[in-house]
C-alpha cells in the first residue's frame, strides 16, 4: 500500500473515531426536560396516544414488587395517601441528579410519601439504593409496569391518590423553571 493511501486511511479513521466519541459524549450529556405530559408518551413533543390518555384518573397498575433485599412487597403501600413514584434507574445520570433535588421536598409535605420504583433492568442492591436515592427503592420483580404504562424511559414521576393516578411527568426535574414548577405544584396540594 502506497504512503498515500495509509495516510488517507489515517485520517479517515481519526475524523470516524472523532466524530464518535463526540456523538457520544453530547448525547449522554443532553439536557433531559421535564414535560408535564400523561404517562406513556415517550416522545413530550409528540401527539399523546388514546391509550395514554386515559391513565389519568385511573388505578395505578398493579404488579408485583420487590424490595431491595429481595423480599416481596405488599404494594398496597403505593396505594395509600398521597404517594409520588418515580420510575427510576441505577444508571440513569438524570435520576441521580433529580433525586438530589427531591431529597430536599422530602420533609416539605407530610402527607406525600415519595418512592422509588426501578421499572426494568437489574434490581438495586441494599447499599446502592441508600446511597443514590434518598427514598424507599422498589424494583418491578414483572416488568409489568413498562407494559401496561408504556414507560420506556427514566425518569418519569407519577402522583397517586389513594392508589387513582392523578398526574405525571416524564423526564428530570433539572432547570430551575421546572423546579420552581414542581414545588409550586407540591404546595399547591389541598
């Protein structure tokens, strides 16, 4: 092969590493909005499905649960009061940094229990959900709510009462607008 050539292979190879190792990074580093949308539509700028719909109002599905330790978990918990359960993940940058902010409400209204639920993946171990998140972290032993709630991606939040879906979120709380919008939501509770 000619040093001509070689050098041309060269570059091409660098310019494809570059270019990939870019994508990369401005992907994994992209801001993950906070949309106030019904839960399933993976897409906040995107037509909402009839099925997504009707979510709100409706009972939270029922699946089966497991605690961090392995044992099952009479999920009759989410269905008392006021609960929000945020759809998480171990891996999820955006969760962690979310989770961060909604340590800080956690004591703002006593009446609103917070949860953690990891919805598919591998379940979190004891010590990796106490140090990540500072609530009570289930796993979705079923996957079953990935089906019935068309959730195919973390963070998303949902607000029960009494166990009857009455609003939802999808993507992290991060910018200081939607912030000021959660709590003004929170406090804003009867």
């Amino acid at each position: 092969m000619s040093k001509r050539w070689i050098s041309i292979l060269g570059v091409v190879i660098f310019f494809a590493v570059v270019f990939s190792a870019g994508f990369a990074f401005f992907y994994s580093r992209m801001p993950h909005s906070e949309a106030e949308v019904s839960i399933g539509n993976p897409r906040p700028d995107k037509e909402v499905s009839a099925a997504s719909k009707s979510l709100i109002n409706q009972p939270f599905p029922h699946s089966q649960l497991v605690d961090v330790n392995g044992s099952k978990v009479d999920e009759q918990i989410l269905r008392q009061g006021r609960v929000v359960v945020v759809f998480l993940s171990l891996e999820c940058d955006a969760c962690l940094t979310e989770s961060k902010f909604l340590e800080t409400l956690l004591s703002r209204r006593k009446d609103v229990t917070f949860y953690g639920l990891v919805p598919f993946g591998r379940p979190p171990s004891p010590n990796e959900a106490a140090a990540k998140f500072p609530f009570t972290v289930f796993y979705d032993e079923s996957g079953l709510f990935v089906s019935k709630m068309g959730i195919n991606r973390v963070p998303v939040k949902v607000f029960l009462e009494d166990g009857i879906i009455k609003k939802g979120w999808i993507g992290a709380v991060q910018t200081d607008k939607s912030k000021t919008s959660f709590v003004e939501w929170l406090d804003g509770l009867p």
